[in-house]
C-alpha cells in the first residue's frame, strides 16, 4: 500500500476562491481583502459588526506529552472541522501560523498532514501575508528607538545594563543569542551585551495574538517594560514614543487570515507565539471572529495539555472571556509506546503491555482537564500499523477516567475519518454540560500561582525557587503586577522539567530559573529549567534540498 | 495661497480596481496575483508569453546633484508618466520600492508629492508587498547557514575572519554597525566581528534587481562569494547549498508590483538597491515587462546623474541590453540657487545671479549625459516661489548646452502641467535619435574602468588608489571577473568626493577607500570616501509621531 506525500496531496487540491470560502461564513468579498486568490483578512469594519451576535461552540485540542513518534494535533484539528462540517455543522477552525525559521531547520510544516491539511501550504510555510515579518519590523524598531534614545543623551536614565528588550528574526540563528553591539567608536553608540529571539517568542507576538483591536494592541504595547533605571524603576515602550509606529506597522497584521481546508471549509490562521516562552495560542481576534461567524469553532494550543491547554484556559481564555466547551485530547498508539519505553525504531511492532504502560500519561492530562470542568474526549488519531488490541488498551484507560475514546482516520480519509468524532463533539458541544473555570483566580499571589500549577497540573511535591526569585515576585506584586496568570516555560516532553521523564512522574521538583514580566501582554513568564528562545539549524538544515524544481514547483520544504 | 499635504491629496485619490490598471496594459486578471484590492504582482506566465513583442521606447528622469532643497525625481518621473498618457500615449512608469528603515528616521516617502504620486502610498511606504521582507529572509537564512556551517566543523574551511558576508534588517539601527556574533559558550558557536547593514544595501537586493527571471536569480545568489579561506580560495554561496532556499524564499518577490498613479496610470513599483553601494534602479524584470506593455516607459534612477545615471547606463542597461531613447534631467530654480551658494533659509528670495552661479552643475550633467549617446531634455520643476528671470537663466545654460529645459507644474496641476515635457519627450524617442553605449567596454582593465568615470564623469584629475587596492582590482581580473562594470559608492552631494563641494568642481581627486566584488550583482564595488550602509535614528526619529489618529488613519509617515 503506498500512500501520497502531503505536498502531493496538497498540490492536488481543488482549491476554492477564497471569496467562496468566506461566502459560506457570511463574510462579504468587500470584506475580505485578498492576498493572491486563496489568501484574505478579514477587514476591520467587518469584525466590529460582529459585536452583537451570540457565539458558537468552542472547541479545543490539545494533546498528551508529545513524542517523536507525532501526535497530530493540527492534523485532527483540521480533521474535526472538517468532520463537523461534513455531519451538516457550521464550523471554522482556528490554527497558529507557521515560524518561517524552523523550516529551514528540521521541523516540518504545520498545516496538517494527509488528507486533513489546509491549503496553500506552501504560502503558510513561507511568508504567508507577512505579519510575522511585520512582528518582526516593530520589534526591531522598538530596539532601535531604545539604542537611539541612549545615543542622543539618554534623556529619561537608562541603565544601559538593564535593557531588557532584545532583538528578534525569524530564523533559526544561534550565533545571534548573544552578542555585543555597538562597537567601532563613538559613532556607533555603547557597546553592550544583549541578542536576538525568533520572532515567534517575541512579546508583541504575544500581544498581536491576546489584543481585541487596535486600540488594545498599542495599549499593551505602550505597557511594555523595556528597561530599568538604576533605581530599579521601569522604562516603558510608551516612554519612547514608539508605540504608536508600532501599530502602524501591525494594523494589517492584526487582521485574521482566513484560508480553506482541502475539503474547501474555512479555517483562520492568525498568529503564532511560542508555546515555551509565551502562551502559544493563535490570536484572540481570529477566535471570537470565528465564534461570531461559525456555530463550532475548533481550535489547537501547542505542545501537550500540561503546557498549551493549561495556558489556552488559564492565559487566553481568562484574558479574552471565552469559554471552551469541549476539549479534544489527541493520542496515539505509538505515542503510548513511546510512553512505555519502547524505541521509536520499534514502534511498528505490536506491543499491548507498552501501550498499557505509557497510558497514564493520556489518564493524567484527562484528570487535568477536567479540573477547568470542561468535558473530555479522546480521539485516537490512527495509524496503519495500530492493531486493535492496542487501540482497546486506550479506549479502555480512557473510560476508566470518564472519557471517551474514538478512532480517526482522517489523515487517511478526510471527514469520513471523523464522522463519529465530529458527532460525538458535536453532542456534547450542544448539552452544554462545560462548567469553565480557570484554575487559580486572579487574586491568588504570584508564587502560589506557580505552586498550584506544579502540583495540580504537573503533580510534582514542590517548587524551587531561591530568594531572589522570591523577592522578584515579591516586587511585582507591590508594582501592581499580582493579578497577572502565570505563562510557564517548561519542556514539553514531560509532566516534569526533565524531559526523559515520560508517562506520568510523580515525586518531582519545579526548580524555577528565572521569571520574566511581560507587562505588555499581561503574564509572568517563570522559567522552569532550560529554555531556548532562539533555536539553531541541524548539522544539515533542511534549507540545503529546499529549491524550485524544473516545474517550478517548491521542493524540500516539507 | 494653501496647498493639500501629499497624504491628503493621496487620500482623496479616486483610485481604481487594480485590474482595471492592469487591463490598460492588457494585462488580463488571472494574471494579475492580488495583494488588497490596488496593488498586485505580474505572473511569470505572463511575463514569459511577451518575449517575442517589440520594446516600447526607454525614457529615463536623473536629477543634479540633490541639495536639501529637493529635486522632485520621483514626482517628476510620475508627472512626465501621467504626461505622456494625458497626450494619448500608451505610457507606464517603473520606479524603485521605499526603504522600511528610512520611513521611522528622517526620509519621507518615496512615492512622489503633490499631484503627481504613486498610490496606495501608506503601504508603499511601510510593507507593501513584502518584497524587502523576502530579502531580509534570504540574506540572513544565507548567514545563519555560514555560522552554522563553521559549528558543526567547518568541511569548507571557511576562515572565520574572512566571512565577508554580513546580515541585514530594514532599519536604521546604528548599534548593529558593528557587533562580535556567537558570545556564550560553546553551544552558541566561535565569537566573531561582524555587523548588520539595511536591506536595500544587501547584494541579494542587487541580484534580485538585475536577474532576467528565477532561473537566473538562482545561478547569481550562488555566485555570491561570502568567504575565504585562509589561502584566499572564495568560498561561494552555492557550496553552502542556501541557493536553493534564497530562491524559494523571493520566488514572489521576484515578480514585478503594479499599482497605479493618482490619474490612474499604471506603475511598476518592484525593487530598490541603494544607490551608493548597489546601482540604485528599479527592476530589470518590472522595466523589461513595462517595455513589453507600453510604447513609452519612465523609469528613474538614484541620486544625481553623476551616480545614478552612470550606473543605470553602465550597470543595468549594458546587463540587460537596454537603451534609453531619452534622458530627463530633473532642476529646480532652488536647487540651482543652492549649488550657487544661498543658504536653505534664503531660498525663497529671488536671486538671479546665484541660480547662474549653480547651473555650471546642470550643464555639466548635460555634458556628461550626451557622452552615452542619448538626447537630453531638462525639466524645471516648478515651485510657486519661481520667478520668470531665473527660470530664463537655467533654459539660457541648458540651452547653451544643446539641451531645452521645460517648465513643469505636475506637483500642483498634475498632467496638465507636464503636456509641453511629455510632448517634447515623446517627440525625441519617436526620432530615434539616441545612438546608446555604455561609457566604456567590458574588456578595459578594471582600475581604467574606474579612472574612466572618474576623469569623464567626475572631472577630477586623478584617482587615488594605494599599492593593496590596485593588487586586489588586479587578483580579480586574474580570477575572470575582470570584465565586470564598476559600481562607484560615492557622496551624490557632489561630483567630487567631498559633500560640500558644490556646482561644477575640478581639480579634485578620487580617493578609493575599499573595493568589494559583489560577484552575485556582477559588479565591483568601488568605495569612495565615507559610506554609510547602515543609517542611524536622528534625535527624534519620526516614529515618535507616526500613529493611527481617530479615524484608523496613519499619522506622522509622511
């Protein structure tokens, strides 16, 4: 049995006018500005004439710790929509857009796989409609404006060694993590230490992705702490007169993007901030547009349930008012495997007992979920090699937590794969059974936050932070800054900071590195082991077969 | 008397559906590829099916020697466009894409003023189609594989003090002149000097500028030479394998933008290398397919005549085999009046005797210009603050050259205002007149080449050149990349090297401070005296001003 590549699919799609696929929302082509032919924002004006309409049902999917073997959360995402659309629904999914720097490195696409994709894939991986370039642009001319102000006198005290704000691009390029600029004389300014993020960690990605509208987003701009003085006291973004340029340069950014699924239903890509280092999410404003738009919105957070859900429901969902009222938890049988212990070159063989072994990872990230007191479904995404007895090892774990576990094919099949998926959703989406709630309230102190997260979430024993840290916290809180979420930056691997740690460990510490106040985007970011907020290229970069072949077709990228 | 602002002129532009622009070229909409509703990029369909039509005429606008007072290059180039069509004629006009960077310093746009502009100018000036964003990302995926190729063990042996190839960002950001990369310990690479320039500086900008089509584009980034080794050898961009993906990355950028001038005239707006370390025209792709589509073609070229012209004969028109059919040269009476010696502040009192003291500057530029074998008409471009008796002395001077010097008012009339220049224009290339060639063969030695525009252009009487440059002009000739042009990085302030000397110099010398092979563009790069390839934020850069007011609309950008 061969199967076609995902290009070969995608390249195959009998892709709609993008005016069609917001036709079928009830956008009017007048509000749709387009970029190319299937490509478009949706205007401004358009969503503000939303306001007053009731909201769908929101949906989320997230996923067990992911592992090499892939779990396919964007893939069954697209799966679903496409499933709920299929069973007669009304819906839209939500997606992040792609980091263009990774796909030079190793990390594939992420617009879905087989026959649950969204189209123009190569466009998504690419430039897209550019707003990350527009990130990038404001960002940088923050930084800029920063040296400049120093060069030009220094007027409001800069203490040049408590520049907090560094520089972004978006390319995986780690011999610009640290570096000293300034150099070459008098002309060029103070030298100084500093660096360069990828983009996607970047906190006006944050905050493009968490503001309601352009007055929000230079708000929260102009809230961004930029540096100290040496009396410890904060320089702001709106000290320096940047932020009103830097909503020039993300007015068009703001707008969501909207795309179509191969099955020609729509999906909005908007965003895409690290799952790590911020809340990994794509943006509030494509969210509530969808829900104004579609009865079913389906939407993906990054990175395993502990990291991306929790963030999804105590950081977007509590700053922007929603409420999911489903969640959809992605696993696989080779995933439960590689939970098990079992090598990823073994994962083709049939082995129940791993399967058995690696399930309490699944069983915890459903008990976690429930505590926001949204229901849970788990849906399998199938692979050729999964043998039914593996498959029940799952639905079996699964029901002894309350929960039920369906089978997709999708990848497969398209929406026929998520028929009993998409209903299921759909049923429990109608009953209206969700009770949300965040899982600490806003008034609860900063460490106790970190506390109730570590213990509730990841169930370790305790968490390790010495007094400075302490102290920190401390300080915000008196600045005013307590009622901020938490935005954990944690391995993805594991419940725990050691990312070998598979299944679900207990018994572990939190030691906490560094925590960092993004005061713009409204969360304390607490660092918890090794973090990289600037990825390198592999030995050989995929960028090294990426070309245009003699069709002129894009080749490697995938 | 009260004039509108550009922006407000801008802003009330009756501006039509792009398709309908492209339509007057005969461009049909299934290959037109959108970005909103007015502006859009040329398929390379398209573009290929025109091979075998006749070219339309070549009319290129150059300036003297700017002052502060400003020329009007661009708003000429857009008023003799608007000209040529209100007369009947089927005209088009290409100019060069605006600076990111500059827009946030002190620059205006770059979109021409008054009555005669290029529009949607706010997108223009900010990320229009995401062109330099494209080349950003090429240029710095291009780095970021070098250091990621000395990390992982160097096969190439790539001498680290020999990367010649630096990175780029669209901004004015003095403190990335000059910066030591790879600081922090092992897992971030070998620390090393090295610098960022802006954008319209990178030689991939150049490249994208000069390729005939994708083909091309892709054998010329991997001629860029980003290295040596320690026994000189060049190590090429190819060897990295990043041809490749820098083509994937401008596969849409290398596509000509059309959008349209306030009389809804067509304009390619595509490309836009800085004139004093690149060759500072527009697109060879968008001036080839303009050819194709209209029987005249306006295009510009950077800074004075002594820079750009020069280049634009000596770099694109010998690289692509074009030949102007006429040359505009672009003066005011203010600019006239500054090059006699008048202070910025006394420009608006009439001084007859100072405007016949500058226009040795003009009638030089005539000389020169008439060394390439293409007739010569001067456009006064008209302020209110003219008066007849000045006016009469720049036509006596250009008369006296064998040039007619018109008057101009498209910047307050529009059309109307350039029918006599377009008129004259129009009747000049229909006499075939010009007997084109570049000023000096390809087989002169490389050092002659130099003193050869030095002498006839510049009118200095020596160039000066120590014992390292003149090995290094001759190394490369050894290598074959002796029958390359010369790209001269100089002041455009003056025919001389130094900035304040004024009118017609003579007797001065050309130092030659570096020379650098851009072997990718295809030209050597002759430094003389300072240049800046990265500029810096005045005290109040204009992004402190610029913001979205009330009604959504930009402030402050223009």
């Amino acid at each position: 049995m061969s199967y076609k590549s995902d290009i070969e699919i995608a390249r195959e799609a009998k892709k709609k006018p993008i005016q069609e696929i917001g036709a079928k929302l009830g956008i009017d082509a007048e509000h749709l500005l387009p970029y190319g032919r299937d490509k478009a924002k949706v205007s401004q004006e358009f969503i503000e004439s939303l306001k007053d309409r009731e909201d769908g049902k929101l949906i989320l999917v997230t996923a067990i710790n992911p592992t090499p073997a892939g779990e396919g959360k964007t893939t069954t995402t697209v799966g679903l929509g496409d499933g709920l659309n299929r069973i007669g629904k009304k819906a839209a999914i939500c997606l992040r857009e792609a980091s263009l720097g990774p796909c030079f490195g190793m990390k594939g696409g992420a617009a879905g796989g087989g026959y649950a994709q969204v189209v123009p894939m190569e466009d998504m991986n690419l430039h897209f409609t550019g707003d990350f370039h527009a990130i990038t642009s404001a960002h940088n001319l923050l930084a800029a404006m920063i040296d400049n102000h120093i060069y030009w006198g220094n007027e409001l005290g800069i203490d040049e060694r408590r520049v907090t704000w560094r520089r972004v691009v978006d390319m995986n390029d780690r011999a610009l993590r640290d570096i000293v600029t300034s150099l070459g004389g008098v002309a060029n300014g103070f030298p100084r230490q500093t660096g360069f993020d990828i983009t996607v960690a970047s906190e006006v990605m944050a905050i493009l992705c968490l503001a309601t509208d352009l007055k929000d987003l230079q708000k929260r701009l102009g809230d961004i702490i930029v540096a100290y003085r040496r009396d410890r006291s904060p320089i702001y973004c709106r000290d320096l007169k940047a932020d009103g340029a830097m909503t020039v340069l993300l007015k068009d950014a703001m707008q969501p993007n909207l795309v179509q699924t191969l099955e020609n239903n729509p999906a909005f890509v908007h965003g895409g901030p690290f799952a790590n280092i911020a809340h990994g999410c794509n943006s509030v404003t494509a969210t509530k547009t969808a829900l104004k738009l579609a009865d079913y919105v389906v939407t993906e957070a990054g990175f395993g349930a502990d990291l991306g859900a929790e963030k999804f429901m105590d950081i977007k969902c509590r700053k922007a008012g929603l409420a999911p009222d489903v969640v959809v938890l992605v696993a696989t049988v080779r995933a439960m495997k590689m939970n098990g212990g079992v090598a990823k070159a073994d994962l083709d063989k049939e082995n129940v007992a791993a399967v058995a072994d690696g399930c309490p990872n699944l069983t915890r990230h459903i008990a976690n979920l429930k505590l926001f007191g949204v229901p849970v479904v788990v849906a399998i995404n199938h692979f050729v090699t999964d043998t039914d007895a593996e498959i029940q090892v799952i639905k079996d774990s699964a029901a002894a937590q309350g929960a039920e576990a369906i089978v997709c094919r999708h990848w497969e099949l398209g929406s026929e794969g998520t028929v009993e998926l998409a209903t299921r959703v759909a049923e429990l989406a109608d009953a209206k059974v969700a009770q949300f709630a965040p899982l600490y309230g806003d008034d609860m102190g900063l460490f106790e936050k970190i506390e109730t997260i570590a213990k509730r979430i990841y169930h370790a024993d305790e968490v390790l932070a010495d007094k400075k840290i302490r102290d920190q916290l401390r300080a915000w809180e008196a600045a005013g800054y307590g009622h901020l979420p938490i935005c954990m930056a944690k391995t993805q691997y594991s419940f725990s900071t050691d990312p070998n740690l598979r299944g679900a460990p207990t018994g572990h510490s939190v030691p906490i590195r560094e925590v960092r106040l993004s005061a713009g985007a409204g969360f304390v970011v607490v660092i918890c082991g090794e973090i990289m907020t600037m990825p390198g290229l592999p030995r050989h970069p995929a960028a090294e077969t990426i070309g245009l072949n003699d069709l002129g077709y894009i080749e490697g990228l995938f």
